[in-house]
C-alpha cells in the first residue's frame, strides 16, 4: 500500500500516543481504506477524530473491525458473538453525534446487558438467556456514538480471575497463546490487545478490569464504588464490591469514557462524590507531588511475589521519584491497618450469595430445577454452599467492608496513593485456575495469582493497572495504583503522566499460529 507523508508522521506520532495527545491523521483519499496495521495504532479518540474530519466513515470502521476481529479470534477465542445486524442498523438510522462517534466497541457478555441480545455469562444454564433491557451505561454508551458489534467471553458468570469455561472455551493471551488473559473481562483484554477495537467495557468485582489488563498490556481503571450505575435493575453488583467501565489503549480514552459513563442516574440509592470537571480535560493536567505509599504485600496469606513483578514495582517507584514524587515503602506498616483473612471470607460470602440469587432467579425464569452438569463443579459447589449463609453473615460482611473504607481513609490521610503490583505473578498457564477441579484449587489460585486486587473492592475506592513493565519472555506485567474514595482525577492524571514518561503503546502482541 502507497505510504503518504501525512500518514506516516501519524503512524510515528501515534506510537506513542498519549494522555494529552493531538496527532491527527488525514487521508490521502476517500477511497483508501484503513490497513489492520493503521486501525490497530490508533486509539478511540483518533478513530473519532477521522470520523469527525470525514477521512473514514462508521460503516469501514465496523467492516475493519469485524475482518480483524475473524481473522484473529480464532486464536484468541475472545468473542461470545457478534451483533454485526444490530451495530449496522445503528449506523445507518444515524449515530449521535457523541465524543466517540463511528467507534466499534465491545461489551463484555456480563454485566452490560442489551436489549434483544444474548447474554450468556460462559455459562450452559444461560445459553438461552436474552436481555430484555439495555443497561443504563449501555445506553450512555450509545448515546456516545459508539457501534456496539460483538460480546466479550467470561468465565462462567465472572468468577474467575482467567477466562475459561467449559461453554465458552478458553481465552488466550494474544503475548503468549499458552497464558491466560485474565479475568473475568478475559475476552475484552485480548480482543483490545489483539486490535479487534481500541477499548471495551469491563465489570470489576475483585479485580476483573485490572487483571486482565495487567495480563494484556493494557490500561484499566476500576471507578470508585457507584461511580457508573449497574441500572436500571438493581444498584449494586456483588453487595457493592463490582464496578463498571473498561479496559483501554490509552489513558485519554479511559478518562473519556468515564466522562460519557459516570454519574448517577433515577433511582440509585447512593452514588460516588460529585465529580464536575471533565476527566478527560483533568488529564492535560501535570499532577501535583504526590505522597506515594509502596506496599509490596497484603497478608494473609503470605504468598511470594514473583521477582519481575517485583522489579517492575521498584522501577515504577524510581520512576515515580524522577518525576518528582515522593515513594515511601509501607509495607510493614500497612497490615496494621486491615483484617485481611476476614476480608476474604466476607467477600466469598457477598460473591456466593450473589452467585446462588442469580441462579435461583434464572431458574425461576426456566421454570424447573437445576439440571445436572449446567453448572461447572466448582460453580455448583459454591451455590450449594451458599444456601448455608445466614443474613447475618451478609450484612456482618457488609459492615466489614464499611469499617475497611474508614481504615482505608485513616491510612490515606498521608499519602495521596498507593503502590503495589497488580499480580504477584506474570500471566499463569491455562488450566491453573479453573471451575472443573476442587473449589480449594480455586482459592489457592486466587490467592497467588491475585491477592493485591481485593482491597479497592472491600473500600470501594478507584484503583487502576498501568502497563510499564515486561516479563524477560515479552510478557505485559501491569503496576497498581490506588486512589482516595471518589478521586480518580488525581489517578488519572497520575496515569497520563507515566503515559508520557513511559509509552506503551508501541507494544504489541504478536499472534503465533499454535502448532
């Protein structure tokens, strides 16, 4: 294909494209479709941007999106299915004419639900199950001018911290085929890093935006509790602990969509902290110094922190000093602050209660009992377990959680944010943490694949994955920042500054044919 000047100055610019950037791509020639190599370097806002300036239409945008998306799901199984009839209905009745117009999108296959559409949440006793409302930010989605085209594979109703079912299949990290991309929004982080669409939405109830995006490469901020609304039915996820937005390219493009997403709507029984000024205008912004509290492990268990996640840690805390903050390792410290090991049992109880509500009401819906072999092994234990929680115990969790906020509080009236990894390992092989084995295998895995992503679920503050580091083998290890409850301003603008110092975007999978 013929290389314009204009294109190639974009093509290097986008390269590092960041928080606050500007670069524009224009055309040569209306005709001259985008090449994958084109659509994949460029983030939302400038997809947005060409739509707005006529250099591509919404229409080539979905038909770039939907060739990339077949040619490379077969590896990378991250697709639960398309809405290719709905997505080309919405372009030709006219989108609105919202930030992210003509944007492909993707929704992850639980917890944005849409209207007339399956939702089958990688599970057999959903496979029939279509929606029979929009979500509230699916509507806000819409309003945006995004295409929503295709749904994005889960671990059975989100349980898992990998994306493997037994409906659905396995997910696979477009880095490294053989590992996981993470969970429970698996199926957003690979297609986003595997160039099928700039960003996609991601549910977040222990760490489900951040694992993944650490797994994938990618930026993924979780809100503050009830930043974006789980309406119209229903206002909390998981008794409060789950969040909704996305996992992103870029950090302008997260701050964006937050802006179009957050805010409560009619109903909500509470919603974070007023936010008035624009996200995405917060991030042109340089931060102030900030007080950074370094913790390198949340005990119990006392699990080891793998050595390059480790390193990564360090280097962004070096990183973070050159740029003129002040780091202070907490670690010690920081248990003194929280009952961790209560912790977790209180969020086993809100996630299986949760868990067996969901299934009961599908059942109701069906009008029969459970049948056998519907849920995997590990699902169906935890719903029977479930049965034996008393109401008590939720609403002792509940106040858990409510004391765990006031600490969190009590500890962040000296530092601005928190520093830990976002996994204590890089990406685990298939088939380590699954729902077809023991339910203590799970735990196990949980807890040494993930122990640093619970505690912004228990205390409701925002916490987000950059992706500044590398495993040796190429593989994306993200780095964790937490926030104060309703400030992802100063996140953000954390996160746009590191973006700047430390570009990510010029990493990319490369998706090896499996033998």
């Amino acid at each position: 294909m013929r290389e314009r000047l204009s294109r190639r100055k974009f093509l290097q610019q986008s390269a590092a494209v960041s928080a606050v950037s500007t670069a524009t791509f224009h055309r040569a020639s209306a005709s001259e479709a985008l090449t994958f190599d084109e659509y994949e370097r460029m983030d939302a806002t400038s997809l947005a941007e060409l739509v707005r300036g006529k250099e591509v239409t919404a229409s080539e945008l979905l038909d770039t999106a939907l060739a990339k998306a077949r040619a490379v799901n077969p590896s990378i199984n991250a697709i639960a299915g398309y809405m290719e009839e709905a997505a080309r209905r919405s372009i030709s009745e006219g989108l609105p004419d919202g930030p992210f117009k003509g944007v492909p999108f993707l929704l992850k296959d639980l917890s944005f639900p849409m209207k007339e559409t399956p939702a089958c949440y990688g599970s057999k006793l959903f496979r029939d199950h279509v929606s029979d409302h929009d979500a509230t930010v699916v509507k806000r989605y819409r309003r945006a001018g995004l295409v929503l085209f295709a749904r994005t594979t889960v671990p059975e109703l989100g349980l898992l911290p990998t994306t493997e079912s037994t409906f659905s299949g396995i997910t696979r990290n477009p880095y490294d085929l053989d590992r996981t991309a993470g969970g429970s929004s698996g199926g957003s982080a690979a297609a986003v890093a595997a160039g099928i669409a700039p960003m996609a939405s991601a549910s977040d109830g222990g760490g489900s935006i951040r694992i993944p995006a650490s797994c994938c490469g990618l930026f993924g901020l979780k809100p503050s509790r009830s930043r974006i609304p789980i309406g119209p039915q229903g206002f909390e996820g998981w008794g409060g602990l789950a969040t909704l937005h996305a996992v992103t390219r870029s950090v302008r493009d997260s701050a964006a969509l937050l802006d179009l997403s957050a805010g409560p709507s009619p109903g909500d029984a509470y919603h974070s902290p007023y936010q008035t000024d624009s996200y995405a205008e917060s991030i042109r912004k340089e931060p102030k110094k900030l007080r950074v509290a370094m913790v390198l492990s949340m005990p119990p268990p006392n699990n080891e922190l793998d050595p390059e996640c480790l390193l990564a840690v360090n280097e962004t805390a070096k990183l973070l000093e050159s740029l003129g903050h002040n780091v202070l390792d907490q670690t010690d410290s920081f248990g003194e602050f929280f009952d961790f090991a209560r912790l977790r049992e209180s969020h086993g109880i809100l996630v299986l209660v949760a868990l067996r509500r969901k299934i009961l009401k599908r059942l109701r819906q069906l009008g029969r009992d459970l049948n056998v072999g519907e849920l995997e092994p590990v699902t169906k234990y935890y719903f029977d377990v479930a049965a034996n929680y008393t109401g008590v115990q939720v609403e002792d969790a509940r106040a858990l959680f409510f004391d765990a906020g006031r600490s969190m509080s009590s500890f962040m009236e000296n530092f601005d944010v928190i520093l830990t990894p976002s996994l204590a390992t890089p990406p685990v092989k298939h088939g380590k943490i699954t729902l077809t084995g023991m339910a203590q295998d799970v735990i196990d895995g949980l807890d040494a694949f993930t122990p640093y992503s619970g505690l912004s679920n228990w205390t409701g503050q925002p916490a987000m994955s950059v992706p500044l580091a590398q495993s040796k083998e190429g593989l994306p290890i993200g780095v964790q920042f937490m926030g104060r409850f309703g400030d992802e301003v100063t996140l953000l603008q954390l996160a746009a500054q590191l973006e700047r110092a430390q570009p990510w975007q010029q990493r990319r999978p490369s998706l090896g044919a499996r033998p």
